[in-house]
C-alpha cells in the first residue's frame, strides 16, 4: 500500500519559521549546520513536516553532527 502525502506535508522556510514561530534567519542557520532536519532543493530548503514534529518530540536532527566537539 502507497502512502498518500498531504499537499501541506512539505514546508518551505516560510511555512516552517510561521510553523515554529522561529525567524527565517535562526531557520537557515540551524538547516545549515544540520540541527534542523532538512534538505536542499537546488537553492531552496524544504522541511517534511512529520520529520519536524518528530525532532520537536525527541530533540534529534537525523543525520546530523550529535554533541559537541570536547576540547
């Protein structure tokens, strides 16, 4: 069985900033450096809005850098 995606299910950054009430300029920064879950299109980020609910829940950017350097 297919799953059938929602039109909203993706975001732009737009949408995710309006979404988490977070400015555009926090967002990339944070897409950039990996702790939000997202990816490239070209030169547009996009954000899957289940991904994004469920590092909300767990705190946990799939796929990114984990912890911090120790000196």
């Amino acid at each position: 069985m297919r799953a059938t995606l929602r039109p909203d299910s993706v975001m732009t950054i737009d949408e995710l900033s309006s979404y988490l009430k977070v400015p555009k300029s926090t967002l990339y920064k944070l897409a950039q450096e990996g702790k939000v879950p997202g990816q490239k299109v070209g030169r547009h980020w996009r954000f899957h809005r289940v991904v994004i609910d469920d590092w909300l829940r767990h705190g946990d950017a799939r796929g990114s850098r984990r912890g911090r350097k120790t000196r």
